[in-house]
C-alpha cells in the first residue's frame, strides 16, 4: 500500500493526516511565546474524522485536546486538559454524535471540496469536545489576492 505525504496508518486502517502548526518567532516570543499543533485522522472511504488532537504551549496556558470518534457507536470520546495561571481544567466525556459531521480542523479541508459558487449556501454539524454546533457558510464571492508577486 502507497501512502501519500497525507495519509497515516491509525489502528491499521490508512487515514487522512491534516495539521498545522504555529511557532511565533524569535522576537515575538520574548512577549508571547506560541507552539500550537493541531492534528486531525479522517477515514480515507468516508472523509469522516476518526482522531482530533489540540496541543497549546503558550506563555499563557497549555491545553492538551484528544477527540475520539466511533462512528459504529456515534458516540465521541473526549479527553481535555488546560493550565491557565496555575488554575487546571480537566475533564474526560463520551457524548453521542450525528452519523455525519466534521471536527473543527477537518471542516476546511471538507468545504474545499464544495463547489462554492456565488450565493451557495452550507450547513454542517461541527464536532468539538462532544458539543454539536451548525457551521453555515455562505459564498459572497472571488477574490484574487496577490502573495509573493503571484496571483
């Protein structure tokens, strides 16, 4: 099996790897250090997210974020910790799930593949942390914008 630059094996099954990640610079960080990654595992046949993972290290806080998602049970599984001013918030859930949804990383890379038109309009649940939020998007138009002298 040939996996692309994009695709992990999670619990034998090939999966879609999308992440980011945020550094601040050198002389930002004397004022405001930033390390953030986010991380999210989505079924190759489905394009239904399987893992999400949230790590914050920042001046301000640290916040660990690992979402679950068994999509025979539709049930998530969270697992949430932050430090913010020496105060710890944590918690563990298991929730129940709409049969179709994205997570809140996942969804950009799933509204790519809409054909966004001039006036479309989309709707989709939003998983995160076992809450459900309806994302709307409405499409107002192109735009060209210009990075590094291109177009």
């Amino acid at each position: 099996m040939e996996l692309f630059e994009f695709e992990k094996i999670v619990n034998g099954e090939p999966r879609f790897h999308f992440n980011a990640s945020m550094r601040s610079a050198r002389f930002y960080s004397t004022f405001y250090s930033l390390d953030d990654s986010i991380d999210s595992y989505l079924d190759k046949k489905t394009f239904l997210p399987v893992k999400y993972v949230l790590t914050q290290r920042e001046s301000g806080q640290s916040v660990d974020d690992l979402q679950i998602f068994d999509h025979q049970k539709l049930k998530t599984f969270t697992w949430y910790k932050r430090v913010k001013k020496g105060k710890n918030r944590q918690f563990e859930k298991e929730e129940f799930i709409p049969k179709y949804f994205q997570d809140s990383y996942s969804a950009l890379y799933f509204i790519r593949g809409f054909p966004l038109l001039d006036g479309d309009e989309y709707q989709m649940p939003i998983v995160t942390r076992g809450k459900i939020w309806i994302l709307k998007l409405k499409v107002d138009g192109k735009e060209t914008i210009e990075v590094m002298d291109k177009n």
